[in-house]
C-alpha cells in the first residue's frame, strides 16, 4: 500500500510541472510562412564546424516567387537555399541568416571548414546534361 501511495504521488507531483499547450496563429508573418511551407524535407541538412563550435543548417525551398515565368517545360519553380549560422547548437544565441537564390536543381556537394570561424559551401547545379559547381565563402560566428 505504501508503495502505490508513494507512485500517486509522484504521478501528481510530476503532472504538476507540465504546462498546457497554446497555438498561436501568425498572421502578420507572411515571408515566415512563405519560406515554412516551401521547405523541401528530404534535402535539410545539418553540419557541425570546428569540433562543434559552430552549427550550420541548410534548407531546400522550392521558390516560387524568384522562379521567372518563361522556365523551361516540365520544371515546376527554381529552388533557393537558406543557410544558419549558430555558434551554439542548444541555445539560440543569434546567428546569421544567409539565402542563395534561384538555382536550377541544385545539389549540395560539402560545406567545410576554411579559416576559423568561416566556411564554403559547394553545390552544383543547372540541366542535367549541363551541370555547374559554385562554391560560396561564408562569414561564421565567433564564439
């Protein structure tokens, strides 16, 4: 009897700490919606820099709105990247916010380390019978 005593009131003592849940609706934030809903899953990716002193995401959208009208038939809309830059992959203590716009079918080929706390991205991109590499320098964070 103690012992199913004693689990009640952990029970209780532990449902006392949860907080109830509230939806906000985000009207006023249009580009924030813009870019949530045109994220492509599959193609996020996320590196650790510098013995994890630096943490990098990479989304895949599907840009509709920098895709021109004259595209190519069968190609629906270009894509762009948005790249983040933290210093801290817990805590969200600032950052940098980059966006490479408009690329045809592009595929990251690595991001690596130059000289502390910078990095380049490399991707190709283009037809498939007429693919192009570009590489891009980013400014990172000091810790």
């Amino acid at each position: 009897m103690k012992k199913l005593l004693f689990y009640v009131f952990i029970c209780l003592g532990f449902s006392s700490f949860s907080q109830k849940s509230v939806a906000t609706e985000l009207l006023d934030d249009e580009k924030l919606l813009y870019v949530l809903s045109r994220i492509i899953p599959e193609k996020t990716m996320n590196v650790n820099l510098y013995n994890r002193g630096l943490f990098i995401s990479i989304y895949q959208i599907s840009d509709s709105k920098h895709t021109p009208e004259n595209i190519s038939e069968g190609h629906e809309f270009l894509d762009s990247y948005f790249i983040s830059v933290q210093s801290d992959g817990d805590y969200f203590a600032g950052g940098k916010l980059y966006k490479i716009e408009a690329i045809y079918n592009p595929r990251i080929i690595w991001v690596k380390e130059t000289v502390y706390p910078n990095f380049s991205m490399t991707f190709e991109h283009g037809e498939f019978n007429k693919r192009e590499q570009d590489t891009i320098e980013f400014k990172g964070i000091e810790n």
